[in-house]
C-alpha cells in the first residue's frame, strides 16, 4: 500500500492517483478511502470516472473485447456485486428499455434490486430514465450502471 492514512487532507491527488493505478486498486478500496475521509474534496462518481478515463485505459486487467457492433456496459458498486461482473458487452443498437430488459432475462430480479434506483451514463453523460426507450445506444458506446451511493 502506498501509505494513504485516514484523516482530511492527509492525501495528494499525485498519491491517490498513483494508489488508483496500483494493482491493490478495487472499488471497495475507494469505498473505504471515502469512508475514512481521504478523498479530500473529491466525490465517488468523480473518482469512478476517474476510473472510466484513466486507469481503464491503461490497464489491461478490467478490458473487455467488443465487436464493432456492440457496446460495453460498466458495473459499479452493488450493481457489480449483483451480477459479478464489472463489465460486459451487448449487441448495438439498443436502448435503456430493452438493455434492462435483456438484464433482467440474464440477472433476475436485478430491475427491482439494483436498475430501479441506479443512474445510468452514456460516454460518461448521465441520461433521463424517465423514457428509457427513448434512450439510444450505439456500438462503440461505454454505458454504466451507478446505482446510489451516499456521501458525508
């Protein structure tokens, strides 16, 4: 471990970003740096997008082999947990509607435990739920289940 210790202000940007990379790296661990107050000013979405844009890219240990006509759709925190996967790949075109359709045939039970409550992002942009047909998504696109997560 890279010596991070609990406290506000005990932890540089340059070491958590470090610590981010490190093969210790899990999302319980980032779970717990917010618990114990480390992550500064930083926020738990910023820190999974942080993630999306720069620890996924380099790191082959969460990459996952799409065709060119599907899209890859990320799990986080219970979502994760639910289905055991932290990523996985669909055929495109889609929508919200029918993707939580296919989850729910493959995860049952997961649209009332996790989908219900979660937000969901396309190329990190955060999409309205309320007409989730009307959410397209393309081949080629990240897509990610957050469900919520509470801060203090």
């Amino acid at each position: 471990m890279l010596g991070l210790s609990a406290g506000p202000g005990s932890v540089s940007l340059s070491t958590l970003s470090k610590y981010l990379q490190s093969e210790v790296f899990t999302r319980a661990s980032v779970s717990t740096l917010s618990i114990l107050g480390v992550l500064n000013s930083l926020t738990f979405h910023t820190v999974i997008l942080f993630e999306c844009l720069i620890i996924r890219p380099l790191s082959s240990r969460n990459l996952t082999v799409m065709s060119s006509s599907q899209f890859n759709l990320l799990y986080f925190a219970s979502a994760s947990s639910f289905t055991r996967k932290s990523t996985e790949s669909f055929d495109a075109p889609s929508t919200a509607a029918k993707l939580f359709d296919t989850l729910e045939k493959k995860y049952p039970g997961i649209k009332d435990k996790i989908l219900g409550s979660c937000a969901l992002t396309v190329n990190l942009d955060y999409v309205d739920l309320d007409a989730p047909e009307e959410v397209v998504i393309k081949a080629g696109d990240e897509v990610a289940v957050i469900p919520p997560v509470s801060s203090g």
